[in-house]
C-alpha cells in the first residue's frame, strides 16, 4: 500500500492531513503540543511523513477501540517504522492471536505484582545506595546515570544475570534502540548481533546447568510449553531481547517526566514527601500524561468501516495513547496535573487490549520505590540545565536532564 494511494483514499473521505514529523526531537513537551495541535484538526487525521503514511486515531473512545480491534495486528508496531528491517523478531510483541496468547501466559507470572515484589530483596538496598552515592557528589545526570541504569540492573537480576553487566547492556541497548528511530542503522544491527550473542551464551548455559523454572526466568523460557512443544532457541533469544529493550527504556522516560515535572513544581514534591501514601495516586497522574509509550502501530488486515473511518488491507495505524490521555471529552483539563483525578485508572498509559504493557506491574513498583526512596534522601533538588533538556522523538523520552540536590 503506497502513502499516494493512501492519501487519495483519506482526502476523499475529508480526513485533515498533518506533516508533522513525530520522530524529530523537540523540547521538552514539544510533541505533546504537537499531538493537540493534529487533536484539533478533527477525530482521524492522515500523517504523510513517512513512506506509507499513517491514520493517526486520537480520542480516548476510539484508541480504545482500536486497541481491541482484531483487525489491527501487530504486523506493525511502530506508525513511524512500520517496514523496519532488524534482524531480530520480538516476542510476543509481534504476535497475534492464539500464539500471542501462549507466549504471554509463559511470561505473565515473572511480572505479576508477587513476583514484582520478590526484587525488593536486590532492588531496595542497590536504590538506596545509589541515591546516597547521589547525595554525596551533589548533583547526577539523571537520565543518563541513573533512571536508566536503576531499571537496567533491576533487570538482569530479573532474568538471573550478573547486574556487573549493565554497561554493556546499556550500551548496545541505546544503539539499538536509537537505530529503530532515527539512528545508525549498521550500528543498530551490529548491537542487536552482540546482544544476542550474550543471551545465546547465557542460554546455553542455563541448558547445562538449568535453575528453579518458578524463580529462573531463563529456565522458565526454556522449558515453556508453545502448543505443546518447547520454545525454539531462537524464540527464546528473541523473548530476552525483546524484555529487556521493553523493560529499559520506557521506565526511563517515565523516570525523566516525573522528576523534571516534580523539580519545577516544589509544592506536589513536598506533598509526596510528607506523603508518601500519594505516590501512587501521583504514579497513575503522571503515566497518563505522559504514558510510556506515546503510540502504537497497527496494520489492518481487511477493509473495515472503524468507528466512520474507511480503512483498508495495508493501511498503518497510529493508536495515539498520549493522545487518548490527554482527551478534554474524557479528562477533564487533561494538560493540568491533578493528584486525585477521578477515573485515573481507566487510562491507556500503558496501552491496552490484548497487548497491554506486560511490564506494567514492574513499572509501577519501579516507580514507587524510586519516589519513596529519592525523596527520603533527596527531598529538595532543581534542574540545572533546563536550556538543553531534549525530548526524543519515536520513542519520546528526556535525553539528557542534570538534577543538582539542594539543602
């Protein structure tokens, strides 16, 4: 399906067109603006930026329904990559279906809320030392140093490898993940070879000396049952990468929108200081306004009348969570930050239907723990470099932020 034919299709039914180009970075917020601009214009609206063009489907009512559209598979992930062309495949991210279904059911239980909780034993000490260490120097690039590295070594100690790792994980998981976007593609591919390397030789040696499958998760993977046979080992492989690239980089850009949000409004931080008991409440404020992930791809498989919009086989989908979070008919000053926001549960900030976040429950323990633990330490801090604070598109995160503690 060619944008040109696409776009003849989307003209024909009145449908606005945006050239906004979501994978340019752009100042802190910079997308949302963007996002409420292309809101306005009306319910769906055709973006041409890249090679097939993408509806863009905005309102809450309906990114719902498209989230649980059948439909709309996971041939395409990403509205601004939908052709991407790494080596690897991601489990289950990718799938459809029964198999989805089969794949999600061998990874539900390592993160259910229990299971979650079993890492405060690694998790809690590692945190409190590393703020400390904080403390100490007076100041840390935050993004960079910690909202990524925290996440990352909580991790690996999930999926049983030695947290010493975590530079090279944190690397190779940066170049990759920048390739999908706007990055070195060779580099992005030559990352995702030295990955995959890595897991092979942990797997092979999980086969030699297998763990407990209930607490291991490499184990648990391998001897997972897939209509009645085990996990291929390049499925497998393919199930720790795509965990790992999941899990990293979406905590960080929550970490990165909740503190720069909390060092410029000192009256909710000493709110969640003094009351720690709010955190929670702040956690689900904050991930709707800024989810973890701002959108969705999808490609229809048939023709399909959706919600007014004639769409067809091919035509790519943009499922605008950030969007749907950020919609006046379903919250009310959606732009404003509001603690005890009633219905905040009920948003899509980390996505939903058959593909909801997998993540979600480490996400948000994650999360709480870094509140907690900060603001007993760190009650008071700034950032100091608020002039070059950038916003990553594709995948928006807060690529560089310096916070200074203060007394």
């Amino acid at each position: 399906m060619t944008q040109e034919s696409t776009a003849v299709r989307a003209k024909a039914q009145g449908c606005p067109f945006s050239n906004t180009d979501y994978n340019q970075d752009a100042a802190v917020y910079g997308h949302y603006e963007q996002l409420e601009a292309d809101r306005q214009q009306g319910q769906f609206v055709f973006n041409d930026t890249t090679e097939r063009g993408f509806y863009m489907v905005q309102g809450f009512d309906d990114v719902v329904a498209a989230l649980n559209n059948k439909n709309f598979t996971n041939d395409v992930t990403s509205a601004l990559n939908p052709d991407r062309k790494e080596s690897s495949t991601f489990y289950p991210q990718e799938l459809d279906g029964d198999v989805h279904t089969k794949f999600r059911r061998v990874l539900n239980p390592y993160f259910s809320p229990v299971a979650v909780r079993r890492l405060d034993e690694f998790a809690l000490p590692r945190l409190r030392e590393m703020i400390g260490e904080i403390k100490r120097n007076g100041s840390v690039n935050f993004v960079e140093d910690f909202a990524i590295k925290f996440p990352a070594e909580v991790f690996l100690h999930l999926l049983g490898l030695p947290h010493t790792d975590v530079d090279f994980f944190l690397r190779d998981s940066e170049i990759m993940l920048n390739s999908l976007f706007n990055g070195d593609r060779d580099a992005g591919a030559a990352a995702n070879k030295r990955l995959l390397a890595y897991f092979d030789i942990a797997v092979a040696e999980r086969r030699d000396n297998p763990g407990d499958p209930k607490t291991d998760f490499l184990t648990r993977v391998m001897d997972a049952d897939i209509d009645g046979r085990p996990m291929t080992h390049d499925e497998v492989l393919a199930v720790c990468l795509s965990v790992t690239l999941a899990g990293l980089d979406t905590t960080r850009s929550a970490l990165g929108y909740v503190f720069y949000y909390l060092a410029n409004h000192d009256e909710l931080r000493h709110e969640l200081t003094e009351n720690p008991a709010m955190i929670p409440h702040a956690i689900e404020e904050f991930i709707r306004m800024n989810p973890l992930v701002f959108q969705a791809g999808r490609e229809a498989q048939s023709q399909q009348d959706f919600r007014g919009l004639d769409v067809e086989a091919g035509d790519v989908m943009w499922l605008g969570m950030a969007s749907a979070n950020r919609d006046p008919n379903k919250y009310p000053e959606p732009e404003k930050f509001v603690l005890d926001r009633e219905g905040i549960n009920a948003h899509v900030g980390f996505g939903g239907g058959p593909h909801r976040c997998l993540g979600r429950h480490l996400a948000r323990h994650e999360l709480r723990m870094v509140l907690e633990e900060w603001h007993k330490q760190i009650p008071n801090y700034r950032v100091s470099n608020a002039d070059e604070v950038v916003e990553r598109g594709g995948q928006l995160t807060l690529k560089s932020m310096k916070l200074d503690v203060l007394e």
